[in-house]
C-alpha cells in the first residue's frame, strides 16, 4: 500500500513571496428617476449624493461612478445613456460592481433585466439591489430577479394602461395638447393655448396659395428656400414631407384630431398610425385658424386629384406635374392625349415645342397620330388672346356664369349639413352611455360611420358651389386687375385661371376655371 508524506517547504532568506496586494473594489452606482417633475429632480439629487456617502464608507470599495438618468423612462434601455455608457464601461473592465436603488429603478422589462444581469455576470460583475437585498451573484439571485422584473413589468404595464385611460378622458374632454416648437405658425400663450405667430402664419398662408396656383411642393419648397425662410424647426432645407404635412395638418383650419397614432407596445413604446384600431376624437373650433376650411377643403380635394394618374387613351400612366405652366392642361384635340414640353435644335436653331406624346413615343398607340407641333410662344399668344377676348366682352361672360352658378345651388340644395351634425351630436352621447356593451356599441358607430359619409358628401357639395362662387370672384379680380388689353405673358395668371387647353389641327380651345370656353 503506498504511503505518502508531505514535505512542508521552509522558509529561507531571500525565498518569501511577498503577499499580493489586495485591490479594491470598483463599485458603480446606477439611479434613475422617471419624470423632469421637481419632487423627482430631488429624489434624483438624493440618489447620487446616498451613493457617494455609502460607496466611501466601505474602505475595501472605492467609487468607480455614479450613472444617472435624469427623466427617462425604464421600459426600455434605448434612451437611457448613461445605462448604456455605464454598461461599456463593465464590458471594458472598468468596473467589479453595480449597485443600485430596486430592480424598478433598474428597469422594468424582465427581458432587459435578465439580459443584462447575465451579461455582466459572464465578466463576474454583480448587481446589488439595496431594496430586495439581492446579489445577483448568489446562487438564489437570478430566481429572485425574474420574480421581483416581472412585477416590476407588471407595474409598468398597469401605469401604461392608466396613462393611456387619462389620455382617453382628455380626448372626450377635447382638451388638445400640441408640441407648438416646430408646429409652423403657432406658438403658446401663458396659459398654454394656441396662438397664431403672425410672420410664420404668413408663410403656411403662402404655402397653401402656391400649392392651389398649381406648383408642387418640390417647387414651394425650392421658393421658400430662394427668399431665406426657416421650417418650423429652424431649418434652412423644405423637404417635400414638410410641405405635405403642413398642407394636411387640420390644426391650420382651427380644428384637431386626436390620436392619429397609438403605442402597440408599452415596452418598446412603438407607435403606428390609427387606421380605426382605436377610438379618434376631433375637435372643431379649438384655436384660432390660420387657413379658412374652404381653403383647407380646396387644398385636399387638389392633393387628391394630383394623386390620381393620368391613363391617356393609349394606355399610358403620366403623374402630375408643375414644372410649367402648361404641363398637364395642355391636350391632343385628335387623340385625346397630352402633350408634353420638348427641346429642339433644328439645324443649330434651337426652341422649345409641345407635342402630342402618342407622336413622341407612338407605342401602344391607337392611331398614328399627326396633330401639329405647336412652338411654346405661340401657345403663349393663345392664351393672352383668349383672355383678352373675355376682357373685350366681360359683361356677357359674368353674366352667363352667374346664371350657371344659381342652378347648380338650387339642384345641389338637397342635403341638411346642420341635421346631420345634429344627429352625430346625439349619437355620440349614446356611444359613451354604451361603451361597455358590445353590440350597441357597433350598432351607434355603424350609423356614426354612415352619418359621417352623408355629412362628407354635403361638404364636398357645399364646397362645390363655394367653388363655383370663387370662381366667378376670381373672374371679377381678373377683369378689375386688367382694364386694358394684356400685353405680357404671366405664369401666375395662367396657374390661377386656365384648367385646360385643347389643340387641333387648325384651333385652339381655350377653357378657364369658370367654365368658360373660348376658340382661338
């Protein structure tokens, strides 16, 4: 049977290993508060001074950094900086420990919790919670965790609900909160109400006129940027989304919709847009309104129009264009199709002509089309002179077109907007009295639904005949602002009166906004 003894090593001059040094402990504390509110910032400042007196009364510590974020929430990780910046910091090995007020304070996904609890526990870094006294290190920490983050999650989701139930009230109550820092020609009173910033209001007035005298939003913005004039956020570029926001935005007329969009998710706190998922409520007559709603109504009857592609006979798609004056009013008498701006350079002699595009590109073609080529200057005279035709005998032009204008009231005087609104008011009292019981609920929004689409269709007539009106009184301007005979060719004007030219082989047909027609 073997036999071991142990020889003990002796100690001789010159052979002691000095005892290595013991390092201290790099401890990090990590605070948080939820809210900007003053009651918080304090609790903030207590936070960080107990970490600085608590960390030094441990001598075997010393302070690595104190990780604050100030006014953020703990749903998620992806705002809180200093977290982030405090966990690079472990990653790197610039820390042996967190510590820290609760799990809550921590954060309140169990997901994230357990993510990075594991996380640092691969480099040896525990977490110490002061209020559940849990080591993430010790053998019974990580089932503690998941117990303790998913109640915090729990909380979270049910402060998220009652948040989302008080915003609900606010919406019934009409009560409309704007961000009024880069909401173009707004800014807020004392009170907290919208008011009209007078210089700023001027440029979305601008913006809507431009868009109705037929110049993209490419072009208004391209305009804005030429004379120096800021976005709502102080920017010297206007993308198209700008201007196409501000021509949508009901807020200009005075009115507001609430809830457009709606958190899918509290945890990750993504939005989308509410296309009837979730209850919206509007508001009329909130502030004051920059744009007139029969202006408003105008600038989106035109977004939809522009929308639609034009099919030209030969099956062709052409989208909207502004870049000139005549671009999309000016048509092939023959074959129905548009014509389209070219360059030529005849022989070094070089011009610009519109011509039939079923001549330009004769794919797809129903006929072989030959209508004439029609040089750009001369399209100009047409113009000038069909104006200057209505000039010469303005009195037999109004004349008619009031006439048309009083039977198009009398045949589309057929719906009552104020009955329908009346109703709409009684139905919505019901939807609230009902909002538990199911079937009811959908029977009121079914006829809210119905109510609303008839209310839309008045609108839309109304506004019509206030067309119409507008018309005639653009015709009037026109007649007052030209005594004479026009002489120069203006852009401005034909965006503002002509809707279509027609050229045939041997005429022209000129017809204007009013209705009228004329033959050059």
């Amino acid at each position: 049977m073997k036999k071991v003894m142990i020889i003990p090593a002796r100690k001789r001059m010159g052979n002691i290993e000095k005892e290595p040094e013991q390092k201290k402990l790099r401890v990090a504390a990590y605070c948080r508060v939820s809210t900007d509110s003053d009651e918080q910032e304090t609790s903030y400042e207590t936070q960080v001074s107990h970490y600085k007196e608590f960390i030094s009364s441990h001598p075997d510590w010393v302070l690595a950094g104190i990780f604050a974020d100030d006014g953020i929430s703990g749903t998620n990780t992806k705002k809180r900086n200093e977290f982030n910046r405090m966990i690079q910091e472990c990653m790197a090995g610039n820390i042996d420990m967190i510590i820290t007020k609760s799990i809550s304070r921590f954060a309140r996904n169990t997901l994230d919790c357990l993510k990075y609890i594991r996380q640092l526990k691969e480099k040896n870094i525990p977490v110490l919670f002061e209020k559940e006294s849990i080591n993430t290190m010790d053998a019974k920490g990580e089932v503690l965790i998941t117990i303790m983050a998913s109640l915090a999650q729990q909380e979270s989701e049910s402060l998220s609900q009652n948040v989302k139930l008080g915003l609900q009230y606010r919406y019934q109550q009409g009560k409309v909160q704007v961000n009024h820092k880069h909401f173009l020609g707004y800014t807020k009173d004392e009170n907290g109400h919208l008011i009209i910033d007078p210089e700023q209001a001027e440029v979305v007035k601008r913006i809507y006129r431009e868009y109705l005298e037929g110049y993209s939003m490419k072009k208004i913005g391209k305009h804005l940027e030429a004379d120096g004039i800021l976005t709502g956020a102080g920017r010297k570029k206007w993308h198209d989304s700008t201007i196409n926001k501000i021509l949508r935005n009901e807020k200009y007329m005075g009115d507001a919709l609430l809830q457009k969009t709606y958190t899918v998710d509290f945890l990750t706190k993504k939005r989308v847009k509410n296309n009837g998922f979730v209850p919206q409520y509007y508001v009329e007559n909130d502030h004051e309104a920059i744009i007139p709603k029969d202006i408003f109504l105008q600038v989106q009857a035109e977004l939809v129009r522009r929308r639609i592609v034009h099919i030209s006979p030969s099956g062709q798609r052409h989208s909207f264009s502004s870049n000139n004056c005549f671009a999309q009013i000016t048509y092939c008498g023959v074959c129905g199709e548009l014509y389209r701006r070219v360059h030529w350079n005849n022989r070094g002699h070089k011009s610009i002509v519109w011509r039939c595009i079923s001549r330009l590109d004769p794919r797809g073609a129903e006929i072989n089309c030959t209508n004439r080529t029609v040089n750009e200057n001369l399209l100009k005279e047409i113009t000038m002179k069909a104006m200057n035709h209505i000039l010469s005998d303005s009195h037999t032009f109004l004349l008619q077109m009031q006439k048309n204008i009083t039977k198009t009231i009398i045949k589309n005087d057929t719906l009552s907007p104020e009955c329908i609104q009346k109703r709409l008011d009684e139905l919505q009292q019901e939807l609230i009295q009902h909002a538990t019981n199911r079937q009811n609920y959908n029977a009121i929004a079914n006829e809210i639904f119905r109510l609303r689409e008839q209310q839309e269709e008045a609108e839309q007539n109304n506004l019509s005949q206030q067309a119409n009106i507008k018309r005639l009184e653009d015709l009037k301007k026109f007649i007052r602002e030209h005594p004479t005979q026009i002489t120069e060719f203006n852009e401005i004007t034909i965006r503002k009166i002509i809707e279509k030219i027609t050229i045939f082989p041997d005429h022209f047909l000129v017809k204007f906004k009013s209705g009228i027609e004329v033959t050059v």
